[in-house]
C-alpha cells in the first residue's frame, strides 16, 4: 500500500512539473512577444527615443531562453541527471562512512 502510494506521489509530482513547465514556456512566449513588439516600436508608431542597438532587444528572449531550456532538461531528461546525482550521492555517503570508520578503528586502536 505504501509503495503505490509512493508511485502515486512520484507521478503527481511529475505531472506537476511538466505543466509547470508549459506555463513557463507559455509566459516566456507572451512576456517575449510584448517585449520585442515594444523595442521595435510597434506601441509608440515606430520612433525610438534614444539610440538603442538592435540586439539589445535579444538579450532578454535569448537569456531567458537559456533558463527554459535547462527548465525542459530538467523536466523532460531529468531522469539521467537526478540518476547520476544519486549515484553520486550513494558513493559519498558510503565514502564518508568508510572514512568515519577508519577514523574510529584508529582511535579505538590507540
């Protein structure tokens, strides 16, 4: 009973984080369309006050494009990174212990 409902944790959890990321991705493609629509004045006729370069206008989009790529690996491939990261942990847990027992084999010896 308790292993199903684990499952069942696991799985809402995932299912969680999928639609978290599809809101992301939805948010980026709204709050990046006003944003390059704004620098390209289409809100204020077509005059830009100031000298602007034309890929300052990129920055935010390519930045937080970045950001909602590792948001999708983490989602969608984040099976192999959190697998890898618990081996990782399992080994230094094991190493630490190795090490506390050498440590109070040592001190017990003397």
């Amino acid at each position: 009973m308790k292993n199903q409902e684990s499952r069942y944790e696991r799985a809402r959890k995932r299912v969680k984080d999928i639609q978290d990321w599809y809101r992301h991705l939805i948010v980026y493609l709204v709050i990046c369309s006003i944003y390059v629509a704004f620098n390209s004045g289409v809100f204020d006729n077509g005059a830009v006050s100031g000298y602007i370069p034309w890929w300052s206008s990129l920055t935010m989009p390519i930045g937080w494009g970045i950001g909602l790529f590792f948001h999708w690996l983490y989602v969608f491939k984040g099976t192999l990174f959190s697998k890898r990261l618990k081996h990782w942990e399992e080994r230094k847990i094991q190493e630490y212990i190795e090490q506390e027992k050498s440590e109070s084999a040592k001190f017990n010896k003397d």
